[in-house]
C-alpha cells in the first residue's frame, strides 16, 4: 500500500470516530430534556346525586418534601409546591406537569363535607381520580336587618327632580299595598302645586284627582264624582273624622306637615275602610325621629302659623313628631282695635290643630307606635248686635296605640284607638239689641242653655 492510500484511510477512520462520538453526545443531550411529567385530572361531584359540584376548590401538595424544588432560599418546598384550582361547570378539575411522587388531593366547597384522597403518580402516566362530596348543612347565626323605608310623602319643596323620587316611590307603595288600579296617592308635591287660599291645604290637593271636585272656589271640602261632602270619608290612622274642616269649610283640618302618606279611595276598597259611599281618604300620620337630633321648622302662612319638630328616642331606638298650626286673625284684628281705636273690628274666632306620633323599636320585632290628633274651632267674645257672652268650641280628636308583634314568618298588628267629635255652644242675646224695635221677633231667647253634642268612635282589632 502506497503513503497516499495509507493516508486516506487513517482520515477515514477518523471522521468516522467524530461522527459516533457527535452522535453519542447528542443522544445523550436528548435524554436529558426528556419531559418526566405526569397529569392528574377527575372530577368533584355530589356524593348523593352525581351531580357537578362547579366552584369547588381542589388543592394538591406532595407528600414527601422535594418533589417541587424550591424556588429561591425563601419559601418551603411545601408552600411552593402546593397547587389549587377551581372546578367548571362540568365539575372538572386538571393539575399538569406533576413530577412522579406521592400526593394528597383536598376537595372542599360550602356547604358540603371535605375529602381527601392518597394518590401515586408514575413517570409519564396520567391519572384520572373523581371525588364525591358529602352534603354537611351549615347552621348560621341569624342576622337581623332593619331597613327604614323613605317616607314617600316627602317634603321637598324646590328640587322638581325629588319630587318626581317622591311620586315614584309612593306610587311602589299604592302598588304594594292596594290590589285596586284606582287608588290615587299624594305626595308634598301634589301639595305644594295645588291651587290653594292661603297656605298648602290637603284637601284643594285632592281636587287634582279624577272624578274629584269642589263645591266653589272658597270652600276645601270635597264632591266626590258628583256625591255631596258628607258621602266622603276621612281616616286618620285608621280612625274616622268628621267634618275636619276649620273656619266654615275653608281649611283642612289636618296640618299636611304631619301626614306621612295619603291614599284617596274612590271606589272600591278594603274592608276596614268600608265606610264612604263616594269614596274614602286614609291619611298616614309620619314617623319622626329620622336625625340623630332634635330638627324643626316653622312657617307663617297668610292664614296661620305653623311649627314641626321631630326627634330621637334613646339610640336607635325610635323617634317622635309633633306639629301644630294656630289662625292668627283674632290676634291680628284685636291689635288693630287697640291701635286704632276702631270699634267693630276684633273677629273672635280661631282655629288650632295638633298632631303628635311616637314609634318605639322593643326588639326582637315587637315594635310600639301610637298617634293623637286634636283640632278645634273656638269663638270667644261678643258679636255687636247679636250675641253677648258667646262661648263655642267645636272639633275632632282621635288617638290609638298600636303593637307590632312576630307571628311566625308573619307580622301581627294589634290596635286600641278611639275618635269623637264634639260640638259646645253657649249664648246670650245682646240686650241692647233686644231693645231695638224689629218687625220681626227674634228666634232665640234671651238666654238658651248651653249645647253639648258628641259623636265617638272606638276601635280594637288585630
């Protein structure tokens, strides 16, 4: 063999060893990469039913430290190596890419017993482990919550937006509590954008309802589709009025500062309110007390002066309100006559009405809540030429007192109240207008005894 061949052949066997050795190194370089993972998937469903159980939280940790390395020098292979997750719609859950090892599966949702389950994973082989929970009830302490609802017979006098609120939220109210479309509702609004004489009357209000009208452009009462006044009846907390009317038919006799809602009736309605055969008014006297501090208010009508006041009971547990309205015209007409020295001016006549409510929260759903109403006309003084030493008073009162008490899942309502009406008058005749010749003789003597009339109403149900 020639030096050339020998030559090639030694280069020969060379490239062949570099080629082997390249090939073992990359066969050795592939083994290292090789994935040595497995996959642990099931399902969590209702031990009783087979059904899913979506939103349970499935949790896996290793059972021997080190198979999760850890992460850095902070932290325990435990803490870094355990998993969780959440279960779909269909219940399943999946945990990939776990070295071989041994583990323990945790399943754990509301309401329902919590399992956990061994399980050895082999190299590159997947598991399929599904778990059935238990139902475990879970007993809550009871939570009571008390959410006071805005009055709906709200005082807002300015803002058209509020008073649009107050529209919208008492007529949820007519819609909750009444079955019949035809109950019309009031709020302050509907009040204060009455026509009036004066001052805001509750009464002219009503004249904005359908079917509603009045006698003539002076009196508040009421013709209900064409019946007379007294086919109308007036409640107050449950409580009927007769004839609420001040200064001859001219103004309500209810303040509307102190009513909390307004319902007018004007055809069918409920069994408690059978009474008016043209239609009924049920009037709501307002809680108070809705500060944490004593508020009032005052206002000075072309009519009357009228005061509120509203505060708390104790902390939180309830709250009281009180109004009044007083005429002024004897006043005004008796300083007039003592500053002019006119005669024939003082008019002895004024009207007065108050309303007072108090609610008392006694725990554990007992609640204590009861309201009053005085109003009243008087005349106190000489009529020139007609009457000497005249006495009259004439009005409503009512009152009631109710108990709110648990009745299972229900509520009862126990109530006392009684409401009267009561008419006084005692006159004499003027002598000096006696002695006056007169074609005709006069009705009345010189002297009557006095007048007493009264109308009383009492009320106790449940």
């Amino acid at each position: 063999m020639s030096l050339r061949n020998l030559l090639l052949c030694t280069l020969c066997v060379a490239a062949a060893s570099v080629t082997v050795m390249v090939s073992a190194a990359a066969g050795q370089s592939a083994s290292t990469v090789v994935a040595v993972s497995g996959t642990i998937t099931g399902r969590i469903v209702d031990a009783a039913t087979g059904l899913p159980l979506s939103g349970t939280t499935v949790a896996i940790e290793p059972l021997e430290a080190g198979a999760f390395p850890t992460r850095g020098s902070g932290g325990s292979a435990f803490i870094q190596g355990t998993r969780s997750a959440l279960t779909g719609p269909g219940g399943e859950y999946t945990f990939r890419d776990l070295p071989p090892g041994a583990y323990r599966l945790h399943a754990q949702r509301l309401g329902y017993t919590p399992a956990s389950v061994e399980v050895d994973l082999r190299r590159s082989v997947d598991t399929r482990l599904s778990l059935g929970l238990g139902i475990k009830p879970l007993a809550l302490h009871p939570l009571d919550v008390e959410v006071a609802p805005a009055p709906p017979f709200l005082r807002t006098r300015s803002a058209a937006a509020e008073i649009q609120g107050a529209r919208a939220a008492v007529e949820q109210s007519r819609q909750y509590d009444f079955l019949t479309s035809d109950v019309r509702a009031l709020t302050h609004g509907d009040v204060v954008e009455a026509v009036t004489l004066g001052e805001t009357d509750l009464f002219r209000a009503l004249q904005r309802v359908p079917g509603v009208s009045a006698r003539d452009d002076y009196t508040a009462i009421l013709w209900t589709r064409g019946a007379l006044w007294d086919q109308t009846r007036i409640y107050f907390d449950g409580l009927p009025l007769y004839n609420p009317t001040h200064a001859g038919w001219t103004v309500a006799g209810v303040n509307p500062e102190a009513i909390g809602v307004a319902f007018f009736h004007p055809g069918v309605r409920s069994a408690s309110l059978g009474e008016g055969a043209a239609g009924v008014l049920d009037l709501k006297s307002r809680a108070g007390g809705g500060k944490e501090r004593i508020q009032g208010s005052s206002e000075l009508s072309l009519v009357s002066l009228r005061l509120a006041a509203d505060g708390p009971i104790g902390e939180g547990r309830g709250g009281w309100m009180f109004t009044a309205r007083r005429s002024y015209l004897d006043w005004l007409t008796q300083a007039l006559e003592s500053w002019t020295s006119a005669e024939d001016v003082h008019i002895p006549y004024r009207f007065t009405d108050v309303v007072a409510r108090a609610d008392l929260r006694l725990g554990e759903g007992w609640a204590l809540e009861s309201s009053i109403l005085r109003e009243w006309d008087r005349v106190t003084g000489d009529l020139p030429e007609l009457l000497h030493g005249n006495r009259a008073r004439w009005g409503n009162s009512a009152g009631r007192i109710t108990l709110h008490s648990p009745l299972g899942p229900l509520r009862a309502r126990h109530t006392a109240g009684m409401s009267w009406y009561s008419a006084h008058v005692r006159r004499e005749l003027d002598p000096a207008a006696n002695m006056a010749p007169s074609p005709v003789p006069s009705p009345l003597p010189p002297t009557a005894p006095p007048m007493n009339n009264t109308i009383a109403y009492a009320s106790l149900g449940t």
